[in-house]
C-alpha cells in the first residue's frame, strides 16, 4: 500500500509543485485610462465619474506595497451599468442577506488556502477566490439544474478536459484539490484567450464560445479588454450579466465585513490530510474503523467519492484525518479482502419498489431507507442507483472445510449466497429453509 502525507503546512507548496512547468500569467495593474475602444466600430463613454442618482460602489483599496486587484479595481466598475449591478448586489449581501453572508464565509475558511495557493502559483487575482461563494456557497455538493458540480460550478465535459474523474462512483468536481487547481488553469487559460478578466468571467460562466459569437458579432475589430466586456453587456444572458458585478460586490462586502457592521465568523480548520492508496473496492465504514475515526469525518474529506466505495479493481486515493496513515496503513493490512466491502449497488429497474429491493438482498427497508436518505419512494426512477448495506465480500469465498457456515448478527441467505458465489434457492435446498426464514447468530448453514 503506497502512502503520501499532505498537511496544512505542506499543502500549500504541493499545490504549487503541482503547477511546475505552467506558464505563469502576472497580475496586471489597472489602466490609468480606461482601454480605448477604436471608433467607428463601437463607441463606449469612458468612465470617469459617477452618476448622482447611483451609489457608487464601495470598493476595497489595496494597502500600500499591495498590486492593485485588477478585476476589483478596474476602472470598468464605474461603467453605468456595471456600477449599477455592483451597487444592486453589494446591498443584497451586505444588507439584506447580510445575516446570512458570514455562512459563505465560514464554508469558504478550510479550502482557502487550497484556493489561494492554486490562484497564487497561476499569477491570477486574489479577488477570484470568492467565485465559489456566487457559484456554489462553497459547497463541494452544490449541483446547478444544467448538471455543474462543486466549489467552481464545473460542467462533466470540461472537468475531464482538465484530467478530472467524473463518473458515478467518483465525481472530482466535488474535490475541493483537484477543482481548484483545474479551476485557476482554466482562468488564466481564458484571461490569455481573451485579454480581459472581464471578458474571462464571462466566458467562465457562460462558455467561451458564447463570449466569442458576440465579439465578432459587435466588435469584429476591436482589440481585446475589458471595454469590449460593456460592448456585449447587453447581449449576454441575465445570469452572466451578474456574475462579475457579482464578484466585485462579495469581494467588496468580505474585504470589508466590519464596514457594514458584519460579524466575522470564527477560523475553521484547515482542509488538512493524509493520503492512502486502497487497492481494492472498500467500504468508507471499513476506512474509517481501520483509522480510528469517525465515518462522517472521511465523507467530509472525501466528497469526490460518490457511494461510501471506492472502485472495484483500480487502486484508490483516500484522504483521512493528519497524523492517521500510519494506523490505517497497519490496520488495513489485516482485514481480509472479503471483508473490506459492507455496502454493494442496485440500479433499480421498472416495477421495482424500495421494500421489494430490501427484501431481494435480505436486509429491512429501514436500512436501505437509512443508507438512501435522499431517495422518495414514492418517486423513485428508473436508473436511480442505491446504496445496499450488506455483509457480502466483493469475491466468492472457499467454502468452508466443513461445508458449513456460522451465520453470524447481521447476516441473511442472500448475503451468503453472494459469499460463497451460490444461490438462495440452493441453500435453501440443502438447508430445507422455507421462503422468509430468519437466521440467528450461531446458526449453521450448509454450503455444499
């Protein structure tokens, strides 16, 4: 079993190892005059003041010795319409939602120096730190209704562009690591595309392709910047329209929490771990007793995989609390390998119900009920995957010398039967079972 440790103070610089080789794109200052845009073909009023019926925006200033962000602090801010949307969603954060806004804030504390360290070693603007806060809450679970997953909203098609595993037992958009680091490329790869952060946000949410349709459609000629962004402002869709106002007000209001009279919330812990390789399918269960922890403890650590399993025949990385490898490495290696799966999948099919299911592998429905809390039974789908707790082993097993089996607390035919690579109906035969017998701990099943 191959082992590989990263800690709160390592993290940081193995994030930036990661990036070696990449190009690096430095921050740029803002323009001590907006970018021209060449007249006739677009002709923008170049921002300069502020108009008396809007309230400006209330920006954070860098301190002295500090670049000047160059989303943030761009004089493109107070453009009109963008100086409006800012001002708009500035007071929805800070005001109205203003009780609520710390929660963003206290989910964001443990991936920040993932997040920061990846911004960092890509030379991209700190102020894109809070992306995840408009996309996702900094949820590693947020799923939009188009199908975008995790912290940065990725869509399966781009994800795997990025190298990243997407299927249904694991899901690396919801890897807080791997995300980031594919979100900070994908960011400079679209600031270098289209020379403008503005423009780059825009193409960021709504699809490069998108972005470029309306440059040739309303400014063919024009050199690339962030004045090109307020040319197809109003030809973008409502939700891209926001998405950099968006980011200026969360950075605005989070720069600047006292200000608006916000409470900070209280420092969290650091998404800190270990690393460890399984070889095999195995059971979050059997992970975390083999670690000395608590199940939920490597869910939380683990959000990119899906089940509670890792894949069958491919070894797996799993993350678990600092300071624990050592004892799940010596633990591990003692659990059998038919005992390392508790848990198996069913894709239901039609007709199928959740009682008739439970009754199929010989569990109660309160059990699959419990390992499936976010199915309805009423409404469930065809092709809806369920977790299965079992007892089984993910390969068939010698009988034993004896031909018997001890039943031991837990354990139905059917789990028996999936042990021993046999069916129920057999041990029904050679056991003279009936149809719904109930086995006891001590019992002793025929097997051959």
């Amino acid at each position: 079993m191959i082992r590989r440790r990263a800690t709160r103070a390592a993290l940081a610089s193995a994030v930036a190892v990661f990036f070696a080789g990449c190009s690096v794109v430095g921050s740029r200052s803002a323009p001590v005059t907006p970018e021209p845009v060449p007249d006739p073909v677009v002709s923008v009023d170049a921002p300069t003041g502020t108009d008396p019926g809007v309230t400006p925006p209330r920006l954070a200033r860098p301190a002295d010795g500090v670049d000047r962000d160059p989303i943030v602090h761009s004089r493109w801010t107070l453009h009109p319409e963008i100086r409006e949307r800012v001002a708009y969603w500035t007071d929805r954060y800070a005001v109205r939602d203003g009780h609520a806004f710390p929660l963003f804030l206290e989910r964001m504390a443990p991936y920040e120096m993932v997040v920061d360290s990846a911004l960092a070693a890509e030379g991209l603007p700190q102020s894109l730190r809070y992306i995840p806060v408009i996309e996702s809450g900094y949820l590693t679970s947020a799923t939009s209704p188009m199908r975008a997953v995790g912290l940065w909203q990725f869509m399966a098609p781009t994800a795997r562009s990025f190298g990243m595993h997407v299927s249904t037992l694991i899901d690396e958009r919801r890897d807080p690591v791997k995300s980031t680091v594919a979100a900070a490329r994908y960011l400079r790869e679209l600031e270098e595309r289209f020379g403008s952060w503005f423009l780059a946000l825009a193409a960021y949410n709504s699809g490069p392709y998108r972005v470029e349709s309306l440059l040739r459609e309303h400014a063919p000629l024009a050199p690339r910047g962030d004045s090109l962004y307020t040319v197809i402002f109003p030809h973008l869709p409502s939700e891209t329209r926001d998405f950099v106002p968006k980011l200026i007000a969360v950075a605005s209001v989070a720069e600047r929490l006292h200000e608006w009279g916000i409470e900070a919330p209280e420092p969290g812990e650091l998404y800190a771990f270990d690393e460890v390789v399984v070889p095999d399918a195995t059971s979050f269960d059997v992970v975390a007793e083999a670690a000395g922890v608590e199940e939920e403890v490597v869910r939380i650590l683990n959000p990119h995989i899906l089940r509670g399993l890792t894949p069958r025949g491919q070894p797996t990385t799993i993350r678990l609390p600092p300071g624990t490898a050592d004892r799940f490495a010596e633990a591990y290696a003692l659990i059998p390998p038919d005992r390392r799966v508790t848990v198996t999948e069913h894709i239901v099919s039609s007709g199928e119900t959740l009682g008739g299911i439970a009754g199929q592998y010989g569990i109660r429905l309160s059990e699959l009920q419990a390992a499936n809390p976010g199915v309805n039974p009423r409404r469930m789908r065809i092709g809806t995957r369920l977790v299965v707790p079992v007892e089984g082993s993910t390969r068939p097993a010698a009988a034993p010398a004896n031909g018997e089996h001890v039943v031991r607390s837990g354990e139905s035919l059917w789990i028996i039967a999936r042990r021993y690579d046999t069916t129920v109906a057999r041990l029904r035969s050679l056991n003279g079972l009936r149809e719904g017998a109930v086995l006891q701990p001590g019992d002793r099943i025929r097997i051959s």
